[in-house]
C-alpha cells in the first residue's frame, strides 16, 4: 500500500516500537507498505538521535508496566507501575482471571486515565487481555520470556515488594500496612 507523505512518521513510530535493526525495520515496513525513498528515510530516522529520544520519553499516563507478585498467605497481587511517575500499586486479586484483571485495571484507568501502551510477561494471563485493550486504543508489549529485563520497572517493583512483606509477621492477618509500606519504599 503506498504511504503518502504526512502518515511517513506514524509508520516509521509504529515500526521503530519493536527496536529491531534498520534492515530488519525496512523488511517489516515492506511487507505492507510503500513510498518512495523508504530505505533512506526508515535510515535517517533511526539513526537520528531525536527519534529515539522522542520514541522513550513517555508522558505521564503513556506507559505501564505490570507484571504479578505470589505471596503465601496473601495471594495475588497485580503490580501496576507508571514509567513516567514510577507510581507504582499493588491491587490483591482473589485469581488471575481474565475479568479480575480487567475489573482491576479498569478502576486504575478511571483514576489515572487510560495508557497509550502496557508492558506485560507473556504469560496467558496478560495476553487474554490483548482485545480488550485493544477496543481500548491500547497498544500490548509482551516482553519475551528469555528477556526479563525488558519489564524492569514491574520487575524491581515486585522484589521490593516481596522484600518488604517478607517483614510481616504471619502470625497476624493485617499484611495491608507491610503492602503500603513496600509501596511507598518503591
């Protein structure tokens, strides 16, 4: 399909997204799409410095990471961080279904307003929530499982998390203070 001018930059973001190399970029482009000077442009648009800069600087609500916390005797926690803020929450959901998940994220979306992408494991729980998120406008980064790094704000938010509950005497049922204290410790 041939791109004409003004949608270059929506093509060359949306392709740039995955941080593959130039070839590869202008291969994945290529299969759906076609303007001329392509290959130079996909080039000069990864090579500049801007691009890359303005592609990581998310905004205030554009990015969350999530990611899960198992703790014995509390159960599941769904860890939500905003990379923008590193606002991080720690919300106990009785299962990691599908609709738990969405009832959860939905009320964080109405407080914080709705991200422009998630970043998540790839495990089934965070991928049955790709449609959803979709008829939401919300784009999916499902980090690849031999690559952990690639969600580390979720990921540091969960061992300090872990840490911080680890302190909580099992003896007791109110865990709640330890969670708030491990969240404000984040």
């Amino acid at each position: 399909m041939f791109v004409p001018y003004q949608l270059h930059d929506s093509v060359l973001y949306d392709s740039h997204d995955t941080h593959l190399g130039i070839q590869q970029i202008i291969n994945k482009i290529s299969l759906e799409f076609w303007w001329p000077n392509m290959s130079q442009d996909v080039t000069t648009f990864i090579s500049s410095s801007n691009s890359t800069v303005t592609w990581n600087k998310d905004g205030p609500r554009e990015h969350i990471h999530m990611d899960w916390a198992f703790m014995n005797r509390i159960g599941n926690l769904l860890i939500v961080v905003n990379s923008y803020f590193n606002y991080t929450d720690a919300i106990p959901l009785p299962s990691c279904q599908k609709e738990n998940i969405q009832k959860c994220l939905m009320c964080l979306f109405i407080l914080l307003g709705l991200p422009k992408v998630t970043t998540s494991d790839n495990t089934p729980e965070f991928t049955a929530l790709k449609g959803w998120l979709s008829t939401l406008g919300i784009k999916n980064i499902y980090i690849p499982t031999y690559h952990p790094q690639s969600n580390g704000q979720a990921k540091r938010a969960v061992q300090t998390i872990k840490h911080v509950l680890s302190a909580w005497n099992p003896v007791s049922d109110n865990w709640y203070p330890y969670l708030q204290r491990a969240l404000f410790n984040h």
